[in-house]
C-alpha cells in the first residue's frame, strides 16, 4: 500500500455479486492500491457466490475474516458436509453455484477459505471481525465459533459500560454477521462499534465504508438487482 491507499469496509455480500460490483464501482475502488477488508460470509443466498469470490481475489490488498457461512461453505467444499441448517440459510444457492456452474473452482476458493482469518487489527488499532468479541479479551483468545457467530454487541448495543469497556481495547470495531436492515438500510454505530451488515444477503442493500473517513458507499436494493430470485428469503 502507498500513501494514496484508502482503506475499506465491506458487509455481508451473500453471493451478491451485482451489489458488490456496484459498491466497488461507486467508490472508485483501486483494485491495485486500496485494501479491503471484507467482514465475512461472501457465501450462501444469492446466486453468484462463485463470481464474488472471484471478483475479491482481483484485489491485491485484501484481507477476509471468516464468517459463519464461509465456515459452511469451506466444509462443504473441503469434506461435503450440507447440514441442514446450511442448505435452508442460503447454502442451496451455493451449492448449486459450485457444482452445476463452477466446479472448476472449488478447489481454488476452498485454498483460499483455508487462508482466512477469525479477525483482523490493523494498524491503528482497529478491530474488524465478523460475529463480535469479547470485552477485555483479545480475539487471538476467544473462542473461533465466538468470533464467528457471537451476536451480543448487538443485543448490548445501549450498555455505556460495555462500550467505555471496549473503547479502552480498540480505536473502532467493525462487524458483520447481524443484519441490521430492518433498523436501518446503512451502517450504525455505538460507542466505538460499526454494525456493517445492512441486509444484502436479504431485503437491504450492501455497504461499504472508508474507514477513515467514514464515507459509505451502497448498492441498490439488492433484492431489486435480483428480481428472478428468492435469496434467503
């Protein structure tokens, strides 16, 4: 990175790749330059998980945090386990995707999952990881499944001392993994916690933020640029 580099955000995609290829090009997105710092589950409710790992993969600065469906996708493609639970949250579209569309790329994003982190810190202090973490505690040691699936800085989103807590362990915390889309179609922020997930992988649109200054930049309705489909609906 130079020092003309911007640092992004990216929420929850879902196989939404016409969302994601919107946001990239509405905030001018370098490819070459800029580094993004996608939060997790790119896989499992629109059709195109395939293409937007593809589409990620063209970035020289990225950096993934692993999200619970990732998790689903990387043990499907890695020993072909479909739970239940899986297939009925959006794990159908990717499987579907992968074995009738793309099965020559399944080993490549499998390689790729296996490289991705639980969380990331950058260097200013910023915090970014899909699910949440625990106060006064580093995410080297919580818990993976926590890191991936927790939903409580939601749930505790009102609680001054928890946000003071956490304001002492990092500059700002970004998440994914909880949608926020039916409080609001754009990022929120509490205390020093972004909640990135403003429903793309459902009703709401895809968000992506420059982490500096704060800029989002927004998909359509993405459930509008998918009109033959159901997502996770």
């Amino acid at each position: 990175m130079n020092k003309k580099s911007k640092t992004f955000c990216l929420g929850d995609v879902h196989g939404g790749f016409r969302a994601l290829k919107q946001v990239l090009l509405r905030a001018s997105f370098d490819y070459k330059n800029d580094r993004l710092i996608c939060l997790g589950d790119c896989s499992d409710g629109w059709s195109e998980v395939p293409e937007c790992f593809e589409e990620l993969l063209k970035i020289k600065n990225l950096v993934y945090v692993r999200g619970n469906h990732d998790q689903w996708l990387k043990d499907f493609l890695q020993k072909g386990k479909q739970p239940d639970i899986w297939i009925l949250q959006g794990g159908q579209a990717s499987k579907n995707s992968y074995l009738f569309d793309y099965p020559e790329l399944m080993k490549k994003h499998l390689a790729f999952l296996k490289t991705t982190k639980f969380f990331f810190i950058d260097e200013l202090n910023r915090c970014y990881v899909h699910g949440g973490i625990k106060p006064g505690v580093h995410p080297k040691d919580t818990d993976k499944m926590y890191l991936s699936w927790d939903r409580e800085l939601w749930e505790n989103r009102y609680d001054s001392n928890l946000m003071w807590f956490l304001e002492k362990q990092f500059k700002k915390i970004y998440v994914g993994h909880t949608s926020i889309y039916r409080f609001s179609h754009r990022p929120l922020k509490y205390g020093p916690v972004w909640f990135m997930d403003t429903g793309g992988g459902w009703e709401g649109k895809l968000s992506l933020m420059n982490v500096d200054t704060e800029e989002v930049f927004q998909s359509d309705l993405v459930l509008d640029l998918y009109p033959e489909e159901r997502g996770r609906r």
